[in-house]
C-alpha cells in the first residue's frame, strides 16, 4: 500500500519578516501565475500597510508558495486575493490559508466573510463552496476583459 506523503509547510503574516519587500515579490510573481487579470504590483504594498494581520504567506522550505489577503470592516470580512503557486496546488494549502484568515477574522468580530470570483473560475468556485461560502449575487463587467464575477458569502 502506498503512502500519502505529508509536506511540511507553515503559515506567517506577512509583517512578521524582517524584508516584506521580498516576501511581496513572491507574492506578486504568484498573482500573475495565477490570474488573468492580476492586481498591481503596488496593491500588495498598500495592503501590506492598511491590512498587515490579514496578509499571510505560506512558506515551504523558506519559498512563498502561497498567500491570501483579506480586510475586516464592521464585522464583516472580504477575502481580496487569494492564490497558490500552481506547482503545488492541490496539497491542501489554500484550504489552510483560507481557513487561517477566517479564523483571525473571527476572533476580530467577523459575522461573515465575502468575496468575489470569476464566474469563469470553476475550480475557485467549488474551492469556495466546499468552505461553506455560497453564492448571493453576481456582478456584471467586474473584470478588465468584461467578464462577471460572482459574489460569495460565509456567514459564522
């Protein structure tokens, strides 16, 4: 019988490193690997400074190989992005990002969590419902190329 290898790997907000800056350019070097239409390179600088409890990276063997970044308002939550290295998806760090970030939402009085994906996304989407988010709406012409996202929600 074969083995399922466990590999080991940690997660740490982002304003814990002594170089963020080095940090965010794996970070970013994932977002264009993983979207189509990925979000500025300065935009992670700026969350970095108005959200730095909600940023966290995943790190294997001292690489970012992961991250998600979210905000909390008024006791509700938005998870803005959210990505995996495409050579080492489907080893369950996405779902510890996510489930890390709702967490530290939780305790800071989050009563829901939303987000939004691209209608087109469907591996995102069924990633999304099998954490218990559903869908509540859809949002027409939300990306550069015209597409619509659809709007998740999870409430705890």
């Amino acid at each position: 019988m074969k083995k399922k290898v466990v590999e080991a790997f940690s997660i740490k907000c982002v304003k814990e490193f002594a170089a963020p800056k080095e940090v965010l350019e794996q970070v970013y070097s994932i977002e264009k690997l993983s979207f189509k239409n990925p979000y500025p390179k300065y935009l992670f600088y700026t969350l970095l400074m108005e959200v730095p409890e909600f940023f966290l990276v995943c790190l294997m063997e001292g690489r970012v190989v992961g991250y998600i970044v979210a905000s909390l308002k008024n006791g509700e939550g938005h998870i803005l992005s959210l990505a995996v290295h495409p050579n080492y998806r489907r080893r369950g760090i996405g779902s510890a990002l996510l489930a890390k970030a709702l967490t530290l939402m939780r305790i800071d009085g989050a009563w829901r969590v939303k987000l939004e994906v691209s209608e087109n996304n469907v591996p995102a989407l069924e990633f999304y419902k099998s954490h218990g988010f559903k869908i509540i709406g859809r949002i027409e012409s939300y990306y550069e190329d015209g597409s619509g996202a659809l709007l998740l929600q999870k409430t705890f």
